[in-house]
C-alpha cells in the first residue's frame, strides 16, 4: 500500500534540543557568576525531566502529565542542583519555555516542504499540543496538521499512541510511516503495524553522541537527513 502520511518524531529528529537549550542558558547567564556546563545541564534536563518520566509513564508505572509539568518540575530541581542564584520566577519560567522555541537542524525546513508536495506531513510527539503548536510558529514548521500523544493521555513508545494517532487522521495504518532518529520509537511504531523510516542524528546528544543504529538495521528507509529521506521517498 502507497504510504500516504509521514508523522514525525520531533524532540531531536526535527529539532535540536540540546543545542537550543545551551545557547538559551548561556544567554541565561550572561552577566551572571555562573560556572555551568550548559551541556550537562540540557542532558540532565531531557533525561531526568523527559525520557525517564514518559516512560514511566508509558509502563503505566505513573498517571498521566503534561510535558510542561515535567520540564519544569526538573528544572526547579536543577537550579538548585548547578546553584542557579538570583533567577526570579519570571526568568524560570521564561526558561522553561525554551522546550517552546527549540530550533531546527539547517535540514528541516526545506526537506518539510519538499516532502509535504506528495505527503501529509505531521509531527507525532510526545511535547504538548500547545508546545508544539508554539514550536511550529518559532521554527517555521509547515506541518499539515499537529498530533500530540496529549490527545490520548499516552506516551510514546506505547504502541496504542501510533495507532490512536492513524485512527484520528482517517487512514490505514498502512499508509503511514513514523520518522524518527530514535530506534525505540521505530520499534514501538513498527509493534503497531507502522512503515518506519529512520533517520541520523549524530550529534543529538553533541559532538560525543553514540550511533544510535547500524548500517543494516531493519526500517524500510534509513536517510541521512530530510533532503535524504525526500530523495529516497520520490518527493
């Protein structure tokens, strides 16, 4: 069957987290006696605030919450673990919101609208609707339509997520395929019956990142970037 819509992982695939978080710390501390690895403060944030509370989450092992929630009980937890001193409740939460304002790889835009001329284009994440809604409108994503794991009170890898996301677009689940730099996402879509393509981030996690997959692993596409992933799919 003719894929008809690619839904897109985003935290990483699509934008760069990491690096946006460190350059809005490093702004954050300007003019401030602040001695931070701003690196290691974004790993500990995405770790301890996101991936291990979702898949908590996604286990069943906790309720349901906002991503928001999340982030910004982690980063009261942070300011005062790197001795933050002197941010005021206006400058937290501003900073919390930097999940909001993420900026994409050089890659994303263009391959986007490249892809959106044959495809439907959407992201399917784990961040809040209105995140990523603020997302999109900061990053100039042209996406056709937002699915957030919000509407389904889920989490990412569960498998029912991939399949509530097919449901609420009107398509066989078939026709879709999950885009991702994160083979735990491709395997939690491929459980669910999805086309996975996967796509390389090296630098993610920053110049020390581990390869996340091989050559040979077994997604219908593996692409370097979107370009790639445009040139592979025909768009």
């Amino acid at each position: 069957m003719r894929v008809h819509a690619l839904l897109f992982d985003v935290f990483g695939t699509v934008v760069d987290w990491r690096g946006s978080v460190v350059r809005a710390g490093q702004r954050l501390g300007r003019g401030r006696p602040w001695d931070i690895d701003w690196g290691e403060f974004a790993d500990l944030w995405r770790r301890e605030g996101y991936l291990e509370p979702t898949a908590q989450i996604a286990r069943g092992e906790r309720p349901w919450e906002r991503v928001d929630v999340l982030h910004r009980r982690k980063l009261d937890e942070l300011v005062v673990r790197f001795g933050l001193a002197g941010l005021s409740e206006a400058e937290t939460g501003d900073f919390n919101q930097v999940w909001r304002r993420l900026d994409p790889w050089p890659d994303v835009v263009q391959g986007l609208h490249r892809l959106r001329k044959r495809f439907l284009v959407a992201p399917l994440s784990n961040g809040d609707f209105a995140l990523l809604t603020n997302m999109a409108k900061h990053a100039g994503l042209p996406w056709d339509c937002i699915v957030s794991t919000e509407l389904f009170k889920r989490f990412k890898p569960d498998p029912q997520v991939y399949r509530d996301a097919v449901d609420l677009l009107g398509l066989d689940i078939n026709a879709t395929m999950m885009v991702s730099a994160h083979p735990r996402d491709l395997e939690g879509a491929r459980s669910a019956g999805r086309r996975a393509a996967y796509i390389d981030r090296p630098l993610e996690f920053g110049p020390a990142s581990r390869p996340k997959t091989t050559p040979g692993s077994p997604y219908e596409v593996s692409a370097a970037d979107l370009a790639d992933l445009a040139d592979k799919l025909g768009a």
